[in-house]
C-alpha cells in the first residue's frame, strides 16, 4: 500500500469519527450551537462539553507523539505562524459572525450536506465562495 | 414557538471525546491537523496538491450525515435562518475561516490542545462575535 493510500484511509477514518462525534455531540444541531453562542438569552452550555472532551483527549496526542514521526506520515504538517495579527482577529472575527448567524461552521455543516439538506448544501456553495474570496484577500495582504 | 434547547453534558462529553480521538487518529496516523474549514480550503483550492487525503477525510464527515439521515435523523437539526441567511453566513464563515486560519477545530479543539496562543486569540474572538450576533439576531427578533 502506498504512503498516500495509507493516509487516505486514516483521513477516511478519521473524518468518519469526527462525524460520528459531531453527531452524538448535539453540534450538528444549529440551534443547540446557537442556543450556546446566545450565553445571555436561553442558555445551553453543551458545547463547552464537546470542546472540553475534545481537548482532554486531544491534547494527549500532542503528548504521545513526542519524539515520534506519524505513523503513516512523513513528518508532521503542523502550523507554523506564531505573530497574533489583525489578520487572524478580523478573521476570526467574521467566522464568529457566520457561525452566530446560521449556527453552522464547516464540520457539522459538511454532516448536514450529506445528510442530504438543502440548507446546508447552499451554506457549503457559500462557503466555498467565501473562502476563495477569503484566498484572495489573504494573498492580497501577504504581498503588501 | 419557543423550545428551549436542553443542556446535554454526557452526549455532548462522549461526541467531544470522539473528536478529539478523530483530531488525534489524524495527526498520531498521518501528522496532520484536523482544522475542517483548511482542509476544504485546501482541498477546493488546492495548495501543495495532496488533494486524496483532504477529500477522503470530508466524505467521511459526509457519509456520517448520510448514516445520520437513515438511522438518526433526529440527531441532524436545521438552521433557523432562511436560505438567503444561511447563505449570507456560509460566505461569512468561509471568508472569515480562510483569513482567520481556521474554525471551530483548526482552532478551537487543534490549536487549543497544542496551546497555541494563537488559537486562543481566535477561538475567544469567534466565539464572542458569535455571542454577540446570536444575541442581536435574538433582539432583533429572529426567531431561535
């Protein structure tokens, strides 16, 4: 088998689990993420659960691959950038504004549409929109 | 119509340590970072061609919805935003995911578990403009 039909099959493994979990979580629920984001109206604290077993787990990865190269990987592809720059905020910031709006984000949104919805197909058409016009801006900064 | 949202601790937990060992079966098996919004990104867009992994990875995030609309349906909600919003905020959450560097697991679970300051910054800024626009889209009358 070669390297990139064995990291093939672990993305394809991987992806499968982050769905399962996505499922199980309640994220795949826009208003249950809503009703998170909305901490001053109804509140429903569930996704600070999802993101503190995530991060538990997670983070021990981190720890167990110290000193070793990925199993079926070359090396790690891992970033790289370290400056917290307006870039990044004003980024980051838009994403918040998406995501409080419609109580999407790519994850569960990418479940949804194949799950069959329309909402969620039109979100992914946006979206990849939104992210070549992001590319473009993106480039635009990094060359002036 | 006015349901409020149930705070799930255990499902919401056992999904979030599910993906967290989907982040983790990623980068321990092929070193590389379970940022969804990068890998579409990287996978429409194309940066360094490594194009099967990226898709292998979104069809198993797809194939779950598909399992979900079969055996689970109730596990997938909908947006309350109409088709016009949801787009509005696809293009959003595109736009901003690809300028910010990431989402919701680039960041949040990824970026956090490796404590990168930087995830941090964006982590607490999307999710306090999400605050703030689930809040104004409450006031504003939209239904939740």
């Amino acid at each position: 088998m070669t390297r990139r039909t064995q990291q093939g099959l672990v993305a394809l493994l991987s992806g499968s689990i982050f769905g399962a979990g996505l499922l199980i979580s309640g994220m795949t629920e826009p208003r249950k993420v809503i009703a998170f984001l909305d901490f001053s109206g109804a509140w429903d604290p569930s996704l600070a659960f999802v993101m503190l077993g995530a991060i538990v787990v997670h983070f021990g990865a981190y720890r167990v691959i110290q000193g070793r190269a990925p199993l079926w990987g070359d090396a790690y592809a891992l970033p790289t950038a370290r400056r917290i720059d307006g870039q990044l905020v004003i980024g980051s910031a838009i994403f918040g504004v998406g995501w409080g709006l419609a109580g999407y984000c790519p994850g569960p949104a990418i479940v949804a549409f194949g799950s069959g919805s329309i909402q969620a197909l039109i979100f992914v058409l946006a979206l990849l929109l939104g992210m070549f016009g992001g590319g473009k801006l993106s480039a635009r900064a990094v060359r002036s | 119509m006015d349901t409020t949202s149930q705070f799930t601790p255990w499902s919401s937990l056992a999904g979030g340590t599910l993906i967290g060992l989907a982040a983790s079966v990623l980068l321990i098996g092929s070193g590389r970072i379970a940022g969804i919004s990068g890998i579409a990104a990287d996978f429409a867009f194309g940066r360094d061609g490594h194009r099967l992994w990226r898709a292998l990875f979104l069809l198993g995030l797809a194939v779950t919805g598909l399992g979900a609309a079969r055996f689970a349906p109730g596990a997938l909600g909908t947006s309350p935003r109409s088709l016009a919003g949801v787009a509005v905020a696809g293009v959003l959450v595109g736009m901003g995911t690809r300028l910010g560097g990431g989402c919701t697991s680039g960041h949040g679970v990824c970026g956090l578990s490796r404590l990168s300051a930087r995830s941090l910054a964006a982590t607490l800024t999307f999710m306090a403009t999400g605050a703030a626009t689930a809040a104004a889209v409450r006031w504003l009358g939209g239904v939740s």
